[in-house]
C-alpha cells in the first residue's frame, strides 16, 4: 500500500513537470490566437474607467453610428481602455471594440465572440458566474467609503489568458 | 478519564489503546483543521477543490463522534437507560453516515450538472514573492501535502479499532486510508484544467463525490443494522462475532446444561448477551446459574451485561426448534 503510493507520486512528479511547459493552457486557444492577431475586447461605458468614443475597429463603425456618440474621435477612453491597448500593444494585438451594455457583452463573451470585457467592473459584480474576473488590480473608495476593487472580465476557463492579464495588470499598475 | 465503557472496566492493556486512540483523534483533527484551511485558500473554482474540501470538512466528523461517544459512554447505566449509554457511540456513527450520503449527492449532482452543462472552470493567477504564479500550482501542491498524513493516520487506527471493538473509528479510520485518492484525483483534476482539458476538473469532483457517497452507503448500512440488534459482527462487519460462539459453548459444556444458545448484540463497544439454557433434569441451585454467568463474562472484556434465561426447549433464533418468540419462553 505505501510503496504504491510512493509509486504513484513518482509517476505523477515527472509528469506534471512536463506538462508544466504548457500550463496553464486555454481551452479554446484563446492567448495563441490573439498574439500577433486581434483582441476582441466588450466595452461598455463608465467612465472614468471606459469611455466609449468613435472606434477604430471595422466592428466599431456600426455600434458608434447606432449609439451616436463621438467624443474623441481615436476610440474608447479611459484608464481601462488605455491599459486594454498597452496589453494588445504586448502581444502584437489589434484591438477590436465592441460598445455594449454589460450584459449584452457577458453573454457575447460567454459565447466567444468576444475574449475580454471592460467597463470598471468590480470584484462583486454578478457576472462571475459567466464570466473569469481577473484578480482586483487596483483599490479604489467610492463616495460612500466603500471598497472597491477593479477587475476585467475573460472567457470562463482560458486559462492561460487570464493568468497571462493578470500578470500584466500587476506590472502595468504597479 | 477513568477508561470505563459504562460498567465495563477495560483491561489495562486495552486502557492504554484507548488512550493512543484518544490521542491520535485530537492529531486528526489538528491535522484536518490545517488542510482544510490550506484547500480554503486554494480552492478558487476548482469543483475538484470544492469536493476535496467538503470531504475535509465531513472528515470532522467522526474522529469528533468517537471522541464524544468516549465521554458519554463512560457514564454507567442508570434507572433512565437501564442499558447503559453505549448505543451513543451507534448514533454518532448514523449521523456521520447520513452526512456522508447528503453531501456525497449534492456534490454528485453539482459536479455533473457542471459537466453537462459545459462550464468551463476559470483558475487565475496569485502573486507569490514579485512572481505571478498559476493558482492551479497551489492547489496541486496543497493536495499533494495533505494527501499523506491521513493515510498514515488511518492505518494506526485500523489496528487499534480492532482491539478496541469501536465501529466508529474502524469507519474513520477505513475512509482515512482511502483519503489519498482524493488527493490524488483533485491533483489530477487541476492538471487536467492545466492542459486545457475543461472538463477534468467536473469528472475529478464527480470521483470524489462517488467516493464520499460509497463512505455514506457502506456506514449507513452498518450503522443502521447495529441500531436494528443483527447479531454482534466482527469490527469491521466482515463475519459473526467469535465470541457468540465461545459464549454457547462454554455453557454447553457444563455439567447441568443440556443445550444452550444465545442472542447476541452489539452495544457499541460492548455486547449485550441472552442466553437461553435448557437444564439436563431441573433447575440447579442459584449458585451454579450464578457462576455459569461469572464464567461467561471472564470469557471477554466485551461482556459484562449478561443475562440468563433457563428454558425448556430453545427459541428457533438460537438454533432451537421451539416457534415462541424468545419472550415467551414459558
């Protein structure tokens, strides 16, 4: 019985160091397929942590149009739009905006269409249920003294990107 | 603590195997509060972690059962429970058991409804001395540690829930032994979210809780067929009680008996013993009947609450012909 369990944890050992190469890994490939290609990014109005501006994704043209709104005229604005690009910027990434309200953007994340949601959410938003918060990346109280802490939001279970925005958030914030 | 089961006082040798098993409760529980805090803080939403962790929780109870059943089986018995307080140590087990068999199938349910359902479990990242490190690693290394300690637990228990003729430590001790594949398919699960594989993750915790449920099946029945009186079984209900067989024996082989044959239960630690005598001519002096019953209880530590019953012809239950209850040996 004990030499079996030692067995086992020296089969295991090995094993998992190999497979350490890779992990965490997305499921569906999400980190792969934005280096070098387009972060597909849902944002939806809040300033002053998103600001939904003119776009400059081909996806954009038409939500700007049918919302109306132009303030700047290069995109969205914003402490997190800005963090959103240095991110894209890191990885040789286009960035594609998609304005929308939140919870039209959880469910486009939900369903892949979209890899990354921002909007000044928070740690308590109601959508961690559908969507992969990041780790708070900054504190903030609001009028009322309450904590707040800010995340972004990714596709359930791509692992390997969230870790991999999660990482540059602390470097990028501190 | 006086080492007493009710009446019953225990052998020294027996006095000191109680003590070991007293203190190696409190290391268990030691042991299963530093792990169960360690997977708390780790868990983030692995469901493997969640299984592992609600089975750390549930291993509380019976090293907590045993260690209460101890104190309140000490008390003699008493006008109100004439019997003793043994049966104490049978409820706890029941209790364990149907907390096994719930949260066996919450988590049975929970897990498979993730699986099908597709959900796609997301494990982030914590920042460990300036370095960004996958939690998955954490959680992996948690199972790991806490993989070891109860399977060595359980093995010094098992030894010990024999000697002590204690159902409720044999239990703890047999799903300690087994802890480890827990462990085990949590590291795997992890692992298998580490690779990308999504559903690694439901399928470990529908492992775990295939196991935690198979722990609450297989005690519910022995504890509910110990509160039912089934004759007195072997520690780990693997065969009848040899003793039961001593017990006829001896009394088959004095002089003035002409058959004998006894109802045996299990009390817990100890049995209670009716044994049914069928005198060679007539009845024999109160003495005689007195020192068979002496003879009986030096037979064992486990009995000590004895009582006899001279008949004419032995109940049917006992391996006699008569089609009476037992009760009605008139």
């Amino acid at each position: 019985m004990r030499t079996k369990f030692v067995f086992l944890a020296a089969l295991l050992v090995p094993l998992l160091a190999g497979c350490g190469l890779k992990m965490p890994s997305d499921p569906e490939g999400t980190l792969d397929r934005v280096a070098g290609g387009t972060l597909r990014v849902g944002i939806s109005h809040n300033p002053p942590w998103t600001e939904t501006g003119t776009g400059s994704g081909p996806a954009n043209a038409n939500a700007n149009a049918a919302t109306g709104t132009s303030s700047a005229g290069t995109g969205p604005a914003g402490t997190e739009a800005e963090l959103v690009r240095a991110f894209a910027a890191e990885h040789n990434a286009r960035v594609e905006w998609v304005s929308g309200g939140e919870s039209n953007l959880v469910r486009r994340l939900e369903r892949g269409e979209l890899d990354l949601v921002v909007g000044g959410l928070t740690k308590d938003s109601p959508w961690s249920k559908h969507a992969a918060l990041t780790q708070p990346y900054l504190e903030t109280s609001n009028g009322q003294g309450d904590k707040e802490q800010h995340v972004m939001a990714a596709r359930m279970g791509e692992n390997a990107f969230l870790v991999e925005l999660e990482r540059f958030l602390r470097e990028e914030v501190q | 603590m006086t080492a007493r089961f009710g009446r019953t006082e225990l052998p020294e040798d027996l006095e000191r195997v109680l003590r070991k098993a007293i203190r190696l409760q409190w290391t268990t529980l030691a042991i299963l509060a530093v792990s169960v805090t360690l997977v708390f803080l780790t868990m983030g939403n692995s469901q493997a972690m969640k299984a592992a962790w609600i089975e750390d929780m549930l291993s509380f109870a019976p090293p907590l059962a045993f260690l209460i059943a101890v104190r309140i089986v000490n008390k003699p018995p008493s006008e109100g429970y004439p019997y003793g307080y043994h049966r104490a140590t049978g409820v706890g087990h029941l209790v364990a058991a149907v907390a096994l068999c719930a949260m066996g199938t919450f988590l049975l349910i929970d897990s498979g409804m993730g699986l099908l359902k597709g959900e796609h479990p997301p494990i982030g990242s914590v920042e460990l001395l300036g370095q960004t490190v996958w939690l998955g690693w954490l959680m992996m290394a948690v199972m790991a540690l806490t993989a070891v300690p109860p399977v060595i637990l359980g093995r010094i228990k098992i030894k010990l829930a024999k000697d002590l003729h204690n159902k409720v430590l044999y239990a703890d001790a047999d799903m300690n032994k087994a802890d480890w594949m827990t462990a085990v398919g949590s590291i795997l699960g992890v692992a298998g979210i580490g690779i990308g594989l999504w559903w690694a993750d439901a399928a470990a915790a529908i492992f775990i809780a295939g196991s935690i449920l198979h722990d609450g099946w297989k005690n519910m029945r022995g504890a509910v067929t110990d509160l039912m009186d089934t004759r007195a079984m072997t520690f780990d209900d693997g065969k009848p009680h040899p003793l039961i067989g001593k017990v006829d024996d001896y009394l088959r082989g004095l002089p003035w008996v002409e058959s004998a044959g006894s109802r045996v239960r299990d009390q817990g630690h100890v049995f209670h013993v009716e044994a049914f005598v069928v005198p060679r001519d007539q009845l024999p002096p109160l003495q005689a009947l007195e020192a068979a019953r002496d003879g009986c209880i030096d037979l064992d530590w486990k009995i000590q609450d004895l009582v006899m019953v001279p008949v004419a012809e032995l109940p049917a239950e006992v391996g006699g012909r008569r089609r009476h209850q037992s009760e009605r040996s008139l």
